[in-house]
C-alpha cells in the first residue's frame, strides 16, 4: 500500500473511531433527551393538545412540538459538551461559544427536519402516522409521542454526525480539513496544535 492508500486507511478507521464516539455522545443524548421529553410530558399540559393553529390548515402547533423542542435543546447542549472534549477534543482549538454556534445551527435544522417527521408520525391522518389502536398511550411502552420521538432521533442522527464533523469542528481545527495529512490529523486526534 503506497502513502496515499496509508492515508486513506487512517482517515477511514480515524472516521470510524469518531463515529464511535459520536455514537456513544448520541446515545448519552438520547436518554437525555427523552428524560427531559417525559418529564415535561408529565408536568405539562397533554402532548395533543393545540397551542396555536397554523393559518387555515388543519395543522397546529401542538404541546408535543414544544416537549420536543425543549428536549432537543437540553439533549444539544450535552451532546456539544461532550463532543467538544470526548469526541473531536476540540476544546483546546477554540472558544466555547465560537464553536457552541455551528453546533446549534446544525442541530436546529436538525430539529426542523424532525419537527416535520414527528408531525407526520403523530398527525393521525398521516400516511406514515403510529397507529393507535397499538400506542394508545395507555402504558410508557405504548405511548405515541415516545416512539415516534425515538424514531425521529434515529432518522436525524445520521445527517448530524455528517454536519458535525465536516462543518462544526472540523472548520475549527483547520478551515480545511481536506489538506491535513493523516499525521496532521492524528496530531489533532491527540490534541496537539497542528500549524
């Protein structure tokens, strides 16, 4: 295997040790981020009901909208904390707040997409809706909003771990993570300065 070939294979197990992690953060964020959903569930108003109607349409924001939002910014703002100093140990390149910003930018296009997956899984005249006759929300197991909070979190994780890692902490490190060799790369890895 020639340097180029070595290059690609560290990049690759690199990216697959990064994944890994982003992994285990994600799956920290995901009790996280249902701890909060079903605490607020449980205090506030019920997840179905209307806060505010969307023009004509038959849509409205709904509590679980709300739930969901609140869950996702307490869930991001672990998520970043550890990522920052466990996953891409980008800590020691750049401040808090320069970095926190792309993090949440992602996050809430994130969050978008998953406002409208979750409108879709919970609307009951969505094609894709959980049907109720089986999440009757009788039981925590059988509660509509849980699932379909869960499905939602593994349908956007994907394109978050892409986003992250291309634009949140990579632009941090270099600007252009595409001219960093593999020893370069390594060096961020261990947290040492890479000029």
């Amino acid at each position: 295997m020639g340097p180029r070939g070595a290059a690609l294979s560290t990049r690759h197990r690199r990216n697959l040790g990064l994944l890994a992690r982003f992994g285990v953060v994600g799956a920290s964020g995901v009790v996280v981020n249902m701890v909060t959903l079903i605490v607020l569930r449980k205090v506030g108003p019920h997840f179905d009901e209307a806060v505010v109607g969307l023009g004509t349409s038959e849509f409205n924001l709904r509590w679980y909208h709300v739930y969901s939002t609140i869950a996702f910014l307490v869930a991001n703002l672990s998520n970043f904390q550890l990522n920052r100093s466990w996953t891409f140990q980008s800590s020691r390149h750049t401040r808090w707040w320069k970095e926190y910003w792309p993090f949440l930018v992602v996050g809430l296009g994130g969050q978008a997409v998953g406002l409208a997956l979750l409108t879709l899984l919970m609307h009951p005249h969505s094609p894709v809706s959980l049907p109720t006759d089986v999440f009757d929300d009788s039981t925590g197991l059988r509660n509509r909003l849980y699932w379909s909070q869960l499905i939602v979190i593994a349908l956007v994780t994907p394109l978050s771990f892409v986003l992250n890692k291309l634009w949140t902490f990579a632009a941090v490190r270099t600007g252009r993570l595409d001219l960093l060799t593999a020893q370069q790369e390594e060096e961020v890895m261990a947290g040492k300065d890479v000029v």
